[in-house]
C-alpha cells in the first residue's frame, strides 16, 4: 500500500477559510479549502490511508476512494506529497 508524507520543502499555513500549501523548493502551490482542506489537515496528523478512507466516506461524498485518490495523486505528482511505499 501506498502512503503519503509531506517532504520538509513543503509549508502550509490554514486560515478560517482556507489552507496554503507551498513548495519552497520548486513554487508549486495549492489554495485548499471545504474537502481539500480538511482531507490536507487529516494527512499532517499522519493518518493512514484506511483511516483517511474512514474518514472521508463518513462524509458521504459521491466516490470517496476515487476523490481521495485522486487527489493524493495530485498533490503527490505536484510535489506537494512524497510517496511511501510500504
């Protein structure tokens, strides 16, 4: 299985209405807010992928494996996650 980390370069800052997620090293960035928010907070407590799962099918969105993989595969592929396989 697959899990996510975030690579030192990487900072964020969450305000009321939405997190900042910035690469330092190559300028990448994302403005996160509502679900993308939330599921980037869930990942810097280091939660695994099962509980992320967990997590966002308890919040009944349409698909909530593919929404969740798909954005790990982004923000992976933009540098903003590192990929751990364990």
């Amino acid at each position: 299985m697959t899990t996510y980390t975030c690579p030192p370069r990487v900072k964020w800052v969450i305000d009321a209405h939405q997190t900042i997620v910035v690469n330092e090293q190559s300028g990448e960035f994302a403005v996160l807010s509502d679900v993308d928010a939330t599921l980037w907070h869930w990942l810097t407590l280091n939660y695994s992928y099962d509980k992320l799962l967990t997590f966002i099918t308890a919040l009944e969105l349409p698909h909530p494996e593919q929404l969740l993989q798909s954005t790990l595969q982004n923000w992976a592929s933009s540098g903003l996650l590192m990929e751990r396989k364990a």
